[in-house]
C-alpha cells in the first residue's frame, strides 16, 4: 500500500498529500512525530531499524517515528505506529513541536514539523521485522558515549531530535 505524508506550512496547515518517498526525495515539509519511550530506571528504548527499510536500514533511532496520516491527529498516529512496530499501547503525552531538515542520504530528505511524544514502557514488546530488527533500553550517559563515538550508527533525525529534547529538558 503506497503511504502519504500530510504537507505543511511551517504553521501547520494542510498543503496537500504527496506519496513518502516522493516527499523524502523532494525535502517537503510535512507532518511527523517521535516517541521517546523510558523504563522506571531512566533508560531510552531505541530501535535498530530493520534492514529492508529503503532509507536508514540498520541504523538505531528512537522508539518510533513517523507520519500520521490525514485522518489522524499526531497522538493518534504515534500510538498506530507503536502498535504496528512494535506491538504495544503506552500512555504517550506530547513534550514539544519543532522543525528540522535533516539529509539521510541517497538523495533523500527528512524536512518534518514533528510532535515529540513520551512515554513509559516496561512491559512486554512483539516486534514487527519488516519494521524492527531489534531493541534495546540504554542510559542517557550511555546514549551519549555512543552516538559521540560512533554517530554514523544512528539515524540522522534521532540525533537532531534528542538535541532538541535535551534543549527542552536539560536547560
């Protein structure tokens, strides 16, 4: 089923829908969210991207990210796609909205108005492989360590992102 994204002005009005890949090629901006899932202890959920997505593959991200669809408010798409990725429903609750244009090469572009959701999770995940490869919780520390070390081996959105939930929570 080819998938649309909602785009947006920079205020948030509906322009139009244009098929994802399309919209990924061409640097439109359109709607988007982001799920930042913790445990009790503290610790973020990333995901490594499954390896037949058609940008990105393999690469580690936050819990979920994505489009809602036209019909769908941002609460309501991020808590569909935690379903369909990874197999769970978690009380979310939206921390911010921010714009950014990020290159995740091949040609592709990430230009999102994106609603920042989070949540807590500690329950049991049934992961979806075309979507998922595999999980894991990590400290904020650790994260850090990581992606200063090694940043070709997360997603270029994520680390925008998380700069900009540490602007909003660590300032």
């Amino acid at each position: 089923m080819e998938e649309f994204v909602v785009l947006v002005n920079p205020e948030d009005q509906i322009l139009g829908l244009m098929e994802k890949q399309q919209a990924h090629i061409n640097g439109l901006l359109h709607r988007a969210f982001s799920v930042f899932l913790f445990n009790s202890n503290g610790e973020m959920l990333l995901q490594k991207r499954a390896s037949g997505k058609y940008h990105s593959p393999l690469k580690w991200t936050n819990a979920v990210c994505s489009h809602p669809r036209i019909e769908e408010t941002y609460l309501e798409g991020a808590r569909r796609r935690m379903k369909e990725e990874l197999g769970i429903d978690a009380e979310l609750s939206e921390k911010f909205s921010f714009i950014y244009k990020a290159d995740v090469g091949n040609g592709l572009w990430e230009h999102e108005l994106d609603h920042v959701f989070t949540g807590i999770f500690e329950e049991e995940f049934h992961l979806n492989k075309d979507e998922v490869e595999e999980i894991r919780y990590i400290s904020m520390e650790d994260l850090d360590k990581e992606i200063a070390g090694n940043p070709e081996n997360f997603t270029e959105w994520f680390k925008i992102i998380l700069d900009e939930y540490k602007h909003h929570f660590n300032s």
